[in-house]
C-alpha cells in the first residue's frame, strides 16, 4: 500500500505536536525514547480508535526498523526479509508482537521494555519467549 508522503509527514507532525504539548511532563531522568513512544503510542491508539491513519503509520515504523537492517542486507535478501518478518510478525498476537518489535527492532532491553510497558520483567521475558516460539512454529509450516 503506497501512502502519500505528505499523510505520513502530517501523523508524524502531530506526534510531534504532542511531544511539545507534554513537555512540561517530560522527566529529564528518564530516556527521551521513552517519553516519545509512550506519547506516539496513544497516538497511535487514538487513531485507531478513529479508524484514521492506522496502516499509514504502521507502516511508516517498518519501513524505519527495517532501513536500519538494509545496510548489511542485498536488496534482493531485504526484500525476502522484510516480507518474511512482517507475515510471522502478523500472525503474532498483539502483546508478543509489541514485545518483539520493541527487543529486535527498537533495540530496547527487557528491563527498559517492562519499564516502557509498566508490566513485570517475567511478564516480558515470557511474551518474548512465546512469540519466538510462535515464530518457529509458524515458518516451520
């Protein structure tokens, strides 16, 4: 699905909207990553909630992850990893999904993802660890 660039720039503008709008809640002891996925992500979700945007931004986000990959991979691979990684990734549940976003492509620990997710770090570990299993079981059919 090809989006105008012009949409994209605006959802992104209006994250960043937010990221003003909040400034004054910003802890300075905190990491700024964060701060603006907390925001982005309810962004996200008001959305979605509005059916407005959704795949757009969606997008958008695998396209940044998945640039970061393209560096070390022939197009030809990235193109096959890219729709590999997004087929197991769409067949995760949501929560596993979110989890393995924010491990592989986000670079996030463990303990800053149950920090960012307000969940206990078991609870994380074991979300990723169900997904990885799910992933295997998936490209193994």
């Amino acid at each position: 699905m090809n989006v105008p660039s012009h949409e994209l720039d605006d959802f992104t503008q209006e994250i960043w909207i937010k990221v003003y709008e909040y400034r004054f809640k910003y802890q300075e002891n905190a990491k700024f990553s964060t701060f603006l996925y907390l925001l982005a992500k309810q962004k996200v979700i008001d959305a979605a909630r509005k059916n407005k945007k959704w795949s757009m931004f969606k997008e958008r986000c695998l396209n940044f992850f998945e640039q970061t990959q393209a560096q070390t991979l022939r197009q030809t691979d990235l193109e096959k990893h890219q729709i590999e990684s997004e087929l197991l990734l769409q067949q995760l549940p949501h929560e596993q999904r979110e989890v393995v976003i924010l491990r592989t492509q986000a670079e996030m620990s463990y303990a800053e993802i149950a920090e960012l997710m307000q969940l206990p770090l078991g609870t994380i570990k074991s979300r990723m660890h169900n997904a990885l299993e799910n992933m295997r079981k998936f490209n193994a059919k």
